[in-house]
C-alpha cells in the first residue's frame, strides 16, 4: 500500500517525466511517448515508468532508445524538480501494453 508521500511524488514524476517526453517524441524518438503510469519504491529511490508508445513501427526498439537515454532524461527530470524532491529516483522504462489488452478483450467480445 503506497502512502500519501509516495503517490504525489509519483504524479509528480510522471507529469515532469511527461513534459520531457512531449518535448523530445517526435525528434528523438520519431514516435508519439506518454507516460500512463509511475510508481515510487518505498525508499523513494527507484521510480518505475509505464510508457504508452504511438506511431511507432518498432516498439522494443523504441524502448531501449529510451532506457539508453536514462541518464539524460533523469537529468532534465532533475532539473525540473529540484525544488521538490531532495534527491531524485533511478528511472526504470516498461512498456504499458494495457492499451493493446484491452483491444484484444473488445475484438473478442465483438467476434
């Protein structure tokens, strides 16, 4: 059970994780990347990122563009919340292939 701390931090790297990717989708990545979900462990030191990947051809490939780019990106998320956060989480990538499950539910139902 995640507490109150947890969950703000959490949306709150999500949105800043967020306005990265919006700046860098299309120019780095020649894909449309949101971010559906973050979490934060209970130490507040490793922060996981599900990404929901559009346009793309290639969805592993475009993912392991993203975790080479890790440093970088935890950098500029760095930048922006160095207010907020005293220290600021390792970043971990995953795929959020919810968007396609639920596809594959509906197109069951529908046949």
């Amino acid at each position: 059970m995640d507490t109150t701390r947890q969950n703000k931090i959490a949306k709150l790297i999500q949105k800043e994780l967020a306005d990265i990717f919006l700046q860098d989708s299309i120019t780095v990545y020649n894909c449309m990347i949101t971010v559906t979900k973050a979490t934060i462990t209970k130490d507040l030191s490793i922060a996981r990122a599900y990404l929901s990947l559009f346009n793309t051809e290639d969805p592993d490939a475009t993912i392991k563009q993203v975790r080479t780019n890790t440093k970088d990106i935890r950098f500029r998320l760095g930048q922006k919340v160095k207010n907020q956060l005293r220290i600021v989480p390792s970043i971990e990538f995953f795929i959020d292939d919810s968007l396609d499950y639920i596809e594959n539910i509906e197109n069951l139902l529908n046949s």
